[in-house]
C-alpha cells in the first residue's frame, strides 16, 4: 500500500479579466498571438492551436501544451474575458504567462482561483482544492 | 446605468475522475470517441479536436465547441482523469455530457465542481463562483 502522500497532478487557474480593451479581445489574430506568447513565457510548450471568432464579436481559443492546455473566451462587447491556464509538472510558470495575457488584453482587474487538481492523499481517490484572490491592474 | 442584475457567461464543470479503467484513458483514440461522444450527447457542435499521448502512458486532449470547450488529461498509472466541460448559453446539457464521460472512462467515483464563470452584478467586474459535491458509480 502506498504511503500517506498529498501530491497532485496540475495546478489549473481560473481567470476573470474585468476592463479589457474591445479591440485587443475582439481580433481573433492578437488573442491568438497573445496566448501563444503567455505559453511560451510560461516556459510551456506549444502543440497545437485552435482559434475562432463567435457571435457578435467573441473570440474562442485554446492552446494545447504538453499535458494541459491554455484557453480563452471573450465577450468584448463586455470587455470581458475569460482565461484558464491548467499546466502539469514542475516547468511551467502558469502566473508568469496569464499575468501577460490579462495586461494585453488591457484589463483593469482580474478574480483568479487556483486549483490544484488531482490531490491523493495516498487512496487513489482524488480532489481538488482552491484559492481565490484579486488583482488589479493600471489602465 | 445598467439595473441590478446577476448575469453569468458560462458553467465550467473540473471533474476528478478516480477509479478509472487504465486501459481504456491510456488509448487515445478510445478516450478521444468518448469526449466528442460526450460533446454530442451534451448538444455541443464540435468545432475541432487536439489529443495525443504523453508519458509515459497519459492521453491529453481538448475539444473545441462552440464558443467553449471540453478537455481531459488522464493518468493511468492512477487510475486518474481529469476532465473540464466548459459551456456557454442555454443550449447544451454539460451534466449530461460529462456524466457520460466519466462513465466511459470507467470510474468509481468523482468529485465536480461547477464554476459559474463571468458573474456580473451591474458593474461589470466580472467574478466567479463555486458549487462543489461528489458522487459515486458502479464498478
């Protein structure tokens, strides 16, 4: 039998960024290159990419990198915009990377829960837990 | 001024999936069926798909919809899956999609959280919340 252990398999941040720039969010091409770009200042590698725009002006994405993925879904008519970065593995500095990508997409203030995902605390049956907290930003 | 009001733009469900079948989330292309499977059950239109091995015997994968998307990152070596529906508007049954998936995947129990993504009150500061429970299936 295993040990009483509490380790984890990822580490997933939910992402809210307030006061986004309409422009920025609305450009299916700029999100497309901002979110390649937090992934590779995250240290993550890129292994596929799948943007789209949606109705009226929405923009739908993500990033797949190893073992996880980078997401976002944007409402600029609200100048909302919603991240997930979920990484794996020690490499990847997810903050690094989403801190990027909410100052491009211009926002004022952002609520951001990390979750750690896959918690064993040795039975092999797995949870997750959360913090939440808020940033906010210079215009 | 906008009136008072408690809008939301998406439900984001993260699923800890424990007690799965390893041969079943090790095979990419059985755990790739079962997600866009999960996609169509829940009424989602699939927009496309990214899903590959990782090591050293994970499947990880996403599945773009319309206007959000579905992922999994799976460890057999745990018995363990990680799965996100991520669902905008009023038209696709995320519950029943992912109830799905995780029995596919072969699990014995589960912990879900639903996330209500991009809550607005008025002011347009966007947040989120959560609901957490768990459940148990048949082996």
């Amino acid at each position: 039998m295993p040990e009483e252990k509490h380790n984890s398999l990822g580490h997933h941040y939910i992402v809210e960024a307030s006061g986004c720039d309409p422009k920025v969010i609305s450009d299916v091409s700029q999100v497309q290159q901002i979110l390649v770009k937090a992934a590779e200042l995250a240290g993550a590698k890129v292994r596929a990419v799948s943007f789209h725009a949606f109705p009226p002006t929405g923009v739908s994405g993500v990033v797949v990198i190893s073992e996880s993925h980078i997401s976002t879904h944007t409402w600029p008519e609200y100048g909302y915009g919603a991240l997930d970065f979920y990484t794996c593995g020690e490499q990847v500095d997810a903050e690094k990377g989403f801190f990027y990508a909410v100052e491009a997409f211009g926002a004022s203030s952002s609520q951001i829960t990390e979750i750690t995902r896959g918690i064993d605390e040795g039975d092999q049956i797995y949870f997750h837990s959360f913090v939440t907290w808020e940033e906010e930003f210079k215009g």
